[in-house]
C-alpha cells in the first residue's frame, strides 16, 4: 500500500486513493449520547441526495477507493434511500460498512439490510443493563434496541449469510465495570465478533488528554494517509472526527482534488511538523483548530509502527 509507504516516510503527499472513505447519508440522529457530538453541532441538518452519492461512488470507484463507511455522524438507517445506497456500493465491487445503533432496526428493516449483500454491520450498544444504556444513549430504547439486535443476528444466521455483525461497546466510567458481565450475555446472541472499544474525544469535544508527559507519546496521526470523509452536501473533510466540518477541502470536487488539496497538505505537514516541536499544539493555525486537543495521535495501536 503505497500510501502507508508515504506515512512511515513522513510524505504529506500521497499518490493513491485513500483507502477508506467515510460517506455520511445524514448528520440527523434520533439519539442524544452523552459521549457523542452529534447533539452539539453547529453545520446544517440534512440529507444526501442521490446524484451527490452516486457522483461520490462512481468516483470512489475510478480513484480506487476499496472501503466505503456508510456512516459519519448521524444514525444512517434515517436516510429513506440507505438501502439503495449499500446495493450501489457492493455492486461496485467496494466493501460496504456500516455502524448503527440499531434503534431502528425492526424485523423487517433487518430483512432489507441484509438482503442489500452487505459486508459489514458494526452495532454500537452500551447496553450493559438498562439504566447505564438509557442513561448514555439518551431517548434510547434499552428493551427494543436488544430485541432489535437479537433478530438482526438470528436472520443473519437463519439465512446463512456472510455478512459480518460486530456488538462494540465504549469503555467509560459507566460501563466500565459491567463490561465482563455485557460480554457474557452479548455472546450469547452469537455475533461475529464483540469488540471493547478505547474512549475517543472527538478532537477535544471531551475532555480526556492528561498532561504527564503528554509529548511522549505523541504518534503523528495516520488517519490523514489512510481515510477521509465526506459530509451529506458533498464537502469533504479530512478526517473522521471532524463532526462539525470545521475544516473543509472542498465542496463537489473530485477525491484526489480533495485528497492531495492544500488544505490537506498543510494539515498533514502540520502533523509532521508536531512530532518535533509538541509546542506546536498552542499555535493559532486552522490544523492546530481541528488537531491540537484529540487524543487519536497518542492512541499508539491506531496507527502503523
């Protein structure tokens, strides 16, 4: 992968595709997480039309995307044509994933889905009882939302697909202890597979950096090199944490344009540049803006060493 290559020689320019693309169908979501920016934001609501998702595919496909997110902020489900967006995506020979929390996901929604041949369902679910879930994932369901999980796996199995259904939850103060327990009780349905996820800050909306040698353990974020996103009225960002699109490369352009941008380039020397000088961190540049307070570069498993 050429563009790894590119990464582990500090180049802030890179000559393929990334290989992921974050698509957001929405930015609405019916829930209101404790630990989620989503209720927060400050760009405008709504929804991808069509020909910007078929525009953004038939590019992907041409650039030589391999991966497609069909998520970013929102709950993707909302989105009446999410369905017809996933047959597209598998039917261009891309890999199709998506992350739901599953509040909608009926029996019959569930039949729709996977009949779409999708690769990948990621199911996020804090659900270690029903206090700690409703508590978290405000206006959630914790009895509908565990039925609705139960069945979308039940089908899966039924109708012997190879789909992939993963259960991920966060690790926070609340669920911290319940997890082993959640564990137990989530094998039982018989996912795929059942991942513990790391608390992220979605660059600074939380509060979770600690200060003690702080430097150390700074990583240069690889996510620049390897993903990007674009937002529901086709502005791309660089990055899949950039919840408020506070940093644009461009609006209806192609991949590459946006990709190899100077936006892009700038932000990727930037990183470069922390790695030697962390005073970096408190400069008034529009990287500093979106970089200085995430926690993902000092996350060492999140990127290739």
């Amino acid at each position: 992968m050429d563009n790894l290559k590119k990464y582990k020689q500090l180049s802030s320019v890179c000559d393929e595709a990334p290989y992921t693309l974050f698509i957001e169908p929405t930015n609405h979501c019916n829930l209101a997480c404790t630990f989620c920016p989503q209720k927060d934001q400050t760009r405008e609501k709504g929804f991808m039309k069509r020909e910007v998702f078929l525009s953004i595919l038939e590019d992907a496909v041409k650039s030589g995307v391999k991966k497609i997110n069909l998520f970013f902020l929102g709950e993707s489900l909302m989105h009446k044509e999410l369905f017809f967006m996933i047959k597209e995506i598998v039917k261009s020979g891309l890999e199709c994933r998506l992350n739901t929390n599953a509040s909608f996901l009926d029996e019959k929604k569930a039949i729709e889905l996977l009949n779409t041949g999708i690769q990948y369902i990621t199911i996020s679910f804090e659900g270690v009882n029903k206090k700690v879930y409703e508590s978290l994932r405000v206006k959630g369901n914790y009895e509908v939302t565990l039925a609705n999980i139960t069945k979308v796996i039940e089908l899966k199995n039924k109708m012997k697909l190879s789909c992939e259904i993963s259960i991920e939850i966060i690790e926070l103060d609340e669920t911290k202890e319940f997890i082993p327990e959640f564990k137990k009780q989530m094998n039982l349905l018989n996912p795929d597979q059942l991942n513990v996820k790391v608390y992220r800050n979605w660059i600074g909306y939380l509060t979770a950096l600690k200060s003690e040698n702080i430097s150390d353990h700074y990583n240069v974020c690889s996510y620049p090199w390897r993903s990007m996103a674009v937002l529901w009225d086709g502005t791309f960002v660089p990055c899949c944490v950039d919840f408020d699109g506070i940093y644009p490369l461009g609006k209806n352009i192609k991949i590459m344009d946006a990709w190899n941008s100077l936006e892009m380039i700038k932000l990727r020397k930037w990183l470069i540049a922390r790695k030697n000088n962390f005073s970096l961190t408190k400069t008034s540049s529009k990287c500093s803006g979106l970089c200085s307070e995430c926690d993902i570069p000092f996350q060492k498993e999140d990127h290739p060493q």
